[in-house]
C-alpha cells in the first residue's frame, strides 16, 4: 500500500484506502463483519481510520493494556524492515487500547502509561460499556507516532504491516485481516504474512 503525505485526518478524501476483509479460518469462524481501512501519514505519525459496520458490538474492558481483543476490536500490527521486533496497537471500539512491543506473542513489554498516552484514539463511540443489540456502525481513528515504532525521528521509507478486525468474546466471534494470515488457528502475531506500506515523502 502507498501511504500518501497529509496535514491530518481533515484531508480523509486523499487517504490510500483499503479494507479488512480476509476472513482466515472461514471453516471455523464465517462471520465477516464490514471493515473499511484508510492510511496516511503526516510526516510524524501514521494516521489510520477503521470503519466498520458490525452485529451486536461489545466493548467491556475499560483500562488500556487490557484484554480489548475480547471486544470488538480492531488492530494494527507493524514493523520496521530488518527489525527483530514488531508492535500491535490494539483499539476496543469505544477507544480502549494495548500497545506492546514484541519479539512473539509471549514475549513483549507493553507501552507505559505516557506512551500510551501518545497512541491518539478516536472512537465515534462514547467510552463507557457497549452491549449493542443490532447492527452498528462505528468509526475508529488511531495516530501512532513513528518514533513509537522505529526509536527516532524522521519518516521511514518502509514499513511491514497488517491491519486486522476481531471480537474473541462478542456475540459471533470472528477473525478478518488485511493481508491473509496462512496458518491452521486464529493468530495475529505472524510477522511473516505482514503486508507492504511505501510512506510517500
């Protein structure tokens, strides 16, 4: 995906667009619920927009570093080309969120609260309790600044990413990604199935 150069998320009409709609272990888990996907940068952050239209959305968890994924949640996984380490920014869909950096699903350190604080999360959900009853659509807007990911300054050329939608615990669990994830069970931290951004200048 080319990642184009904008003032903020203003400028939504250049965004590149895509969408989470790979539903990887079918067999076990059908439900598709409909994720829109829109990727820019400011020169200092990634600025990332989920829009989605789901059935009966649920969001319990309330402190950040929690288990959002059991909610309906969407994700973002990145890394660095040539880097050991890869980071999951993870965002209930009232705005509560994770952030770790890892080397595998076991071994990671989670963000600290000020950088947590960092990761800007926008949700068109108010941040209290969802236990919805129909279908609904919900809008989630993530800037995660680029020296949270690289350790410095400026604008990499590259990054490997995958963009995800699930809800381990919500009324129909489901699994969906952006670029297909090629293994038996549902698992998300797979740095080998992570796609391409080219971030324009």
């Amino acid at each position: 995906m080319n990642v184009p150069r904008v003032s903020g998320f203003e400028d939504l009409a250049s965004f590149a667009r895509g969408a989470v709609d790979t539903v990887c272990w079918a067999d076990q888990f059908p439900y598709k619920p409909e994720v829109r996907l829109a990727v820019a940068h400011d020169g200092k952050a990634l600025l990332i927009r989920f829009e989605v239209e789901e059935d009966n959305p649920k969001a319990v968890t309330l402190a950040d570093n929690g288990p959002v994924w059991e909610d309906s949640c969407v994700e973002f996984f990145v890394q660095e080309e040539g880097s050991p380490f890869y980071f999951n920014f993870e965002t209930n869909c009232i705005g509560v969120g994770l952030a770790a950096r890892r080397v595998s699903r076991s071994e990671c350190t989670h963000f600290d609260e000020e950088k947590m604080k960092r990761v800007v999360r926008r949700s068109s959900l108010p941040k209290e309790p969802v236990d919805l009853r129909e279908r609904t659509a919900w809008s989630l807007e993530l800037t995660v600044p680029f020296d949270l990911i690289t350790g410095r300054e400026g604008l990499p050329e590259r990054l490997r990413a995958n963009f995800y939608k699930c809800g381990d615990k919500t009324a129909v669990p489901h699994f969906l990604s952006w670029n297909p994830v090629e293994v038996p069970a549902p698992d998300f931290h797979r740095p080998e199935f992570f796609g391409e951004l080219i971030l324009q200048p």
